[in-house]
C-alpha cells in the first residue's frame, strides 16, 4: 500500500458566529428570522479574514455556506473560485469563475480569470474565446496598459490554437489601442519612442502571419511591409536585422504560394544575420528539398552550420539531415561533439534517435559504460568526472524517453552479460544497475531482476551493493518472489552495518506471507525499534499495519492507524496515516469510516491522486455517487501520468518504474462497470492486466471476467475467472477470503 500523508490546517481563533444556546440554559423565546442577505456578509467578511489568514479550507467552507444563503451574489464567486484554484479543485474553480462572468458579462476581470483557470485546465481553445470576451469588455479601456497586454497575450494564445482569425482581429485590436493612447504610454513611461515602435512594428507581423495562414497573401504583404517600414534604411543593428526581417516574411510568403526558387533568394539575405532561432534554417531546408539536389542541399546547410558553430540548434539540423540522407557517421560526429562540449538530454535524444534508426544502439551502450566509467576513475580530474557522469545521465534519460531505444538496447545488453563470461567486455556495474531500471521501466522485470542481480555481483563495495539492492528487492517484490528477498535481505544483514534497517523492513511482509504473523511481528518490531529517522518509522509501522490486515488482525491493526495519530505530527505522516486507517476501516467493511478519512484528504489537497483513486474505488464498490467516482477516478489517472511525466524528466531518477498503475486502471475500469458502460471497462481493464503490477492480480482478472460476462462473451469471461482462481490458488500473498469463494461458484454456475 503506499501511503502519504497531509497537513491539517487548524484555526488560529474560531472565527465562527458565537450564538449557540448553552445545554444549561433554557432556549430564548423566538426570535424575527435572520436576515439571509446579512448572514451572507458576514461570512463573506469571516472567509476573507480567513483567506488572509492562509486558512483556505475554512475560507471555502464560508463562503460555500455564504452562498447557500444569497446565491446572488458576485464577489464569493469570484473569491472562491481564487481559493478552489489554491487548494487544487480546478474543476470548482473554473464553475465559480463561469458564474461571474453570468452574473456580469461585461467584467473583464471575470473573464480574464475564468481564462487563465481554462488555460489551466487545458481547455485552451475555450480560454481564447473567454479571453477574447475580456478584451472586448467596456471596462477593460480602464487600464490601457493591461487592455495591450492583455491583447498580446490572447494573439499568442490563439497562434497556438491555430486560430488565425482571433490573431488577426487580437492584432489589429493592439495597433488601435497603441494608437489612441500613444501619448498616455509615452508620459507614463510605459513604453518609449523606440518600445512603441518596435510593438506596433511586431502587432503589424502578427496580422501578416495570420493572413499568410488564411492564405490571404496580399494582405500579408501588406502587413509584412508595415511591419519593416519604421526601420527602412535604419543603420543601427537592431534596427537593421527588424529591415531585414522583410525578407523572412517574404520567404515565408513565396514558401505558401509555391514559389521555393524566390523563397531561398530571400532566405539567403536573410540568413546573412546568422539568427538564434532555428526556424528560418528550417523554412530553408523546406524550400531547398523543393529546388535543389539533397547534395547540394546538405552543402548549403553545413556553410551556415561552419558559420554558426556555436549555434546548437542548427547543429542538430545538420545531423538531421545527415540522418535523412543516410549518413551515419556524419550525424553520429555532429552528435558526439555536441555532446562533449554540453552533455545536454536534447542531444543524446539526438544521438539515441539516430542509433535507433540505423540499428546502431551498441553505440549509444558502449558510450554510456564508458561515461560511467570515466565518472569513477579516480586519475581524471574531479571537473573530467563530474562531465562524464552529467553524460551518462543525459543519456540514460534519453533511452528511458524513447521505447524504442529500449526495446532495441536490452537485448544488446543481455547479450553483454553471456559475454562476461568470453571476457570480450567489462562493463560498469552501475551500466547494469541503470539498464536494470530501463528493464522496469519497460515492464520486462525479469530481465531487470536478471541486470540488478548483475549489478550488485560487480558492485565492490557493501555500500554500493545496498544502494543497487533495494531497486532488485522491489523488482521481486513485484514479482512476488518473497523467499528470494528474504535470501537477500539475510545475505545484506551480514556484511553491512549502515543499512541494518532496509534489510530488516524488507523482509517482514515477505515473512507474513510465508512463515506467519508471529516471526513477521518479530521482524517489523525490530525495524521499528532501529528506525533512524521519522519517514523510516512510519514506513515500518504501515508495514505492521499490512502484516495485521493481511492476517486479518483488523482490530489490531485499527488501533495501529489510530496510534499513528498520536506519534506522528508532520504534514507527510498525518497524510500516511489517514490512509492506514482508512483502509483498517475498508477491511472492517465500515466504508463510511473510510470515506471520511479519504474525503478529509482530499478536502485538503484536491490533487491527491492516491486519495481521488481510492475514493473513486469505495464509491464504485457501494454503486453510490458512481459519476463523482468516475471523475475521480479519471483525475487519479491523470495526476498519476503527470507525475510519471515529472519524474521522467529527472537525469538522476535510478528508482525503478513499471509503468502504468493497474491498480487505477482497476478503479476506473469498476466505475464504468458500475455505470453501464461495459466497453469501455473491458478495454480498461485489460489494459490494466497488462501491466506488470496487474498481470497477477486476482481481484482484477475478476473484474474483468464480471464485465466480459456481462457483455455475453461467457467463454472470455470463464477465462478470466479461472486466472483469479488460480492466482488465489498459487499468489500466497492474497488471502483467499469470501471473493474466492465466490470466484468458485461463478464458474460452477457458467461451465
């Protein structure tokens, strides 16, 4: 179970109407009723103290109580929808915000937020539109300056979108607006002489871009020449390359009207000012693959590419082209050097992406050994070592982000270990740990058990072997391979003393599952006892939680959660905490518990995919409030794919990865059960049974078999049933409680 944990914000003073009747006195005579309007200030005024007080959740409930009584009201939508963003409730966020602009459709402020939670929430198209609706609000002419900014903001916006006709009116807005308060920005010091020019100069290109999209390429011209007229015959550098701009344009015109010849003649003055941004070069290549031999192209390229040495970005074009034209070497050289001066991920994506295409990832794993080796060679110098190793991490990163790479580069590399033994090679040990991972990531875990194993046989010292260690432990943890890391682990309590307590962690479930709870409880206890830090203490106490509810001590382990409450303060512990107990309370079938203790976490942070997907669970389970689950459910896949994508991106992430999380698949895949929509959950959940951590588990084989049963596909339906069965039968870590039992009786009833 992984666990977290969440702070609890209390109130510093209550904040709260004081007009409750005390037990011991007699109720007041009636009173005149309250005056809801009046109430309803009130609580707007406490949420706002209350805001300021950086008590958001208490903020919200306020105000969401202050709008039960006047839901007529303006200002709580709009400080509720700040709030709902703060604490992650964007879908909130972006209802309160659409009630504002409702309310008063000419507030540009209103929709200018109601925009950017749209943005947000990567509804980007519906965020052009309300922002344009800002724009041309009465009230945005109140603040010139933002009203401009404003309009350049939505001209980008919609260039992303493709929405030409937006970038157009948005442009041609921003040069009236520079026009009408030209001498208001000029006394305010908001924009210069020259700022003003060079502004109106740029919303001139904008309109050319977007006519040239529309294909309205006198108009672009037109515009094009707008542009660069303010600078005709301009002597000074910045004033020269906006003049030559013109001819970029003009390239840019000739390239949509099919006129590659008249493109590359502008391009080649153009390209004269050797400019950083990579497009220009590319728009050349374009026009060149139409009026030239690839030869001669290449040639005309790799000039500019001399020119520019230090320019990367046309480097890399150079060794595309060299890519698509098949020459290797000539990339690969590009690549290296690129490389060696700046170990950056873009450049060994570069590299890795050209090994794949020619078959060629020996390169890309003989590079990597050869960094790593290079970052632990005591005779280079320490400025030498920290290059190599920032290269080896560039390019481990590089394989993990391209599938193919590492489908390509893990055959290679068992081929390598079965050449240990001829002695052909001597790779790094950590060049298997880093594979080993790769193997994980790829969901092959059998061949990272077999690369860790490797990497911690090479490993010289105990400390790096205990570092390679646990990633192995949790690769047979995942594949439940419990006798082995007990093995491990006893083997790691002999020859290390700094790591006593991973090993001893590691083995108590193994041991619940295999020997029983007393020499499990035995072994945890004595965790808990050599724990060195908090995190380490809670970790071994859910530990002891799991060991309890997997033997069904559900009492015991109740009062465990409930214990952790009062040991443990932190936000994070508090947050691992909830959800022990709420799983104590899911095993206790006391599912009205266990909401509350999910719902409190998510009261607190929305953006809890583990708290979105367990509740999303519980409802399904209960068939209640199934299109709240779904959302739920959903949000908790989302979250957890943009984390993965976060850590992705990390060149030093070694921690091993399997992929998708079944376990929200299973969730999502119930819910749509549950709501009808059977196609939907079939599809979910057999791609949760693909997953390493789903091919295996029973309960979802089960929910999928319900789901093929109900879709009249009875045989499939047998066949995932049978594999419950017998995952129950020979899965010692599963307790073969009443769902087994049941799982018999369904395929009885259907032979």
């Amino acid at each position: 179970m992984r666990c977290v944990c969440l702070l609890t914000l209390a109130l510093v003073c209550p904040l709260r109407g004081q007009d409750s009747t005390p037990a011991d006195k007699p109720a007041p005579a009636a009173s005149a009723p309250r005056d809801a309007k009046q109430d309803a200030k009130k609580l707007f005024a406490q949420a706002t103290l209350q805001k300021n007080h950086d008590l958001y959740v208490d903020a919200i409930r306020s105000l969401e109580e202050c709008l039960r009584l006047d839901g007529d009201a303006s200002p709580p939508y709009k400080l509720l929808a700040g709030l709902y963003r703060v604490v992650g409730r964007m879908d909130d966020a972006v209802a309160a915000a659409t009630r504002v602009t409702e309310k008063n459709p000419g507030d540009f402020d209103g929709w200018e937020r109601l925009a950017e939670l749209l943005g947000e929430t990567g509804k980007a198209k519906e965020a052009v539109g309300a922002l344009a609706k800002a724009v041309a609000c009465a009230n945005a002419a109140e603040d010139p300056e933002h009203w401009l900014n404003t309009l350049h903001r939505l001209a980008i916006w919609a260039d992303k979108q493709q929405d030409f006709a937006t970038l157009d009116s948005a442009s041609r807005k921003s040069l009236e607006v520079l026009g009408k308060y030209r001498d208001t920005f000029r006394r305010n010091g908001f924009l210069g002489e020259a700022d003003f020019v060079a502004e109106k100069s740029d919303a001139w290109e904008r309109v050319g871009r977007a006519c040239l999209k529309q294909r309205r390429f006198d108009d672009a011209l037109a515009a094009y020449r707008e542009a660069a007229s303010p600078y005709s015959g301009a002597q000074d550098p910045i004033g020269k390359a906006r003049e030559q701009r013109l001819h970029l344009h003009l390239a840019e015109l000739h390239d949509a009207r099919g006129e590659p010849k008249d493109a590359l003649q502008h391009l080649a003055e153009y390209l004269k000012l050797r400019p950083h941004s990579i497009e220009p070069y590319r728009l050349f290549v374009s026009a060149a693959q139409k009026n030239m031999s690839p030869s001669e192209a290449i040639a005309r390229l790799v000039s500019f590419a001399r020119a520019d040495m230090k320019n990367a970005a046309l480097q890399m074009l150079l060794a595309e082209q060299y890519s698509e034209n098949n020459s290797f070497g000539e990339a690969l050289t590009i690549y290296d050097a690129l490389l060696t001066e700046q170990p950056k991920v873009e450049f060994a994506r570069g590299m890795v992406k050209l090994c794949v295409r020619f078959s060629r990832m020996d390169r890309v794993l003989a590079r990597l050994d050869e960094q790593l080796k290079l970052a632990e060679d005591g005779s280079k110098s320490e400025e030498g070592r920290d290059q190599a190793n920032h290269q080896a991490r560039a390019i481990f990163t590089a394989i993990k982000d391209n599938p193919a790479a590492m489908r390509a580069i893990l055959p290679l590399a068992l081929e390598e270990m079965q050449n240990q033994a001829r002695q052909k090679h001597n790779f790094n040990y950590k060049t298997f740990a880093k594979l080993g991972n790769l193997a994980a990531q790829s969901q092959d875990l059998e061949s990272a058990e077999n690369f860790l194993r490797e990497a911690v046989a090479r490993a010289r010292f105990s400390g790096m072997r205990d570092t390679i260690s646990e990633p192995l432990i949790n690769v047979q943890l995942a594949r439940r391979k419990y006798q082995e890391v007990i093995t491990l682990c006893d083997a790691g309590l002999k020859t290390t003393d700094l790591n006593q307590f991973m090993y001893i962690v590691y083995k108590a479930f193994p041991e619940a599952v295999l020997f029983g709870l007393k020499p499990a409880l035995e072994t945890i206890d004595q965790a808990i006892a050599q724990a060195h830090s908090e995190d380490a203490r809670i970790y071994a106490r859910i530990i002891k939680i799991d060991i309890l509810l997997w033997h069904g001590e559900i009492s015991e382990a109740t009062s465990e959660a409930q214990g952790l409450f009062k040991d443990f303060h932190q936000p994070k512990h508090v947050r691992r905490a909830r959800f022990a107990l709420a799983h104590c309370y899911v095993a206790a079938r006391d599912f009205a518990k266990a909401e509350q203790q999910l719902r409190i976490l998510l009261e607190y942070d929305a953006n809890d995919a583990q708290a979105n997907n367990e509740l999303g669970f519980q409802l399904a389970v209960q068939s209640r409030n199934l299109e709240e689950a779904e959302r739920l459910a959903r949000r908790a896949i989302e979250l957890d794919r943009a984390e993965r994508q976060r850590g992705g991106g990390d060149e030093d992430e070694d921690e091993v990865s399997v992929g998708e999380n079944a376990a929200f698949l299973d969730s999502l895949g119930w819910v749509l059960f549950r709501r009808g929509k059977l196609v939907e959950a079939r599809d979910t959940l057999e791609r949760a049974v693909a997953l390493p951590d789903g091919k295996d588990e029973p309960a979802i084989w089960d929910h999928l078999g319900d789901v093929r049963f109900r879709l009249g596909d009875t045989a499939k339906a047998r066949e995932a049933w049978a594999r419950s069965v017998k995952l129950y039968e020979e899965d010692r870590r599963t307790r073969k409680d009443g769902r087994y039992d049941e799982l018999r009786r369904k395929l009885m009833l259907n032979q």
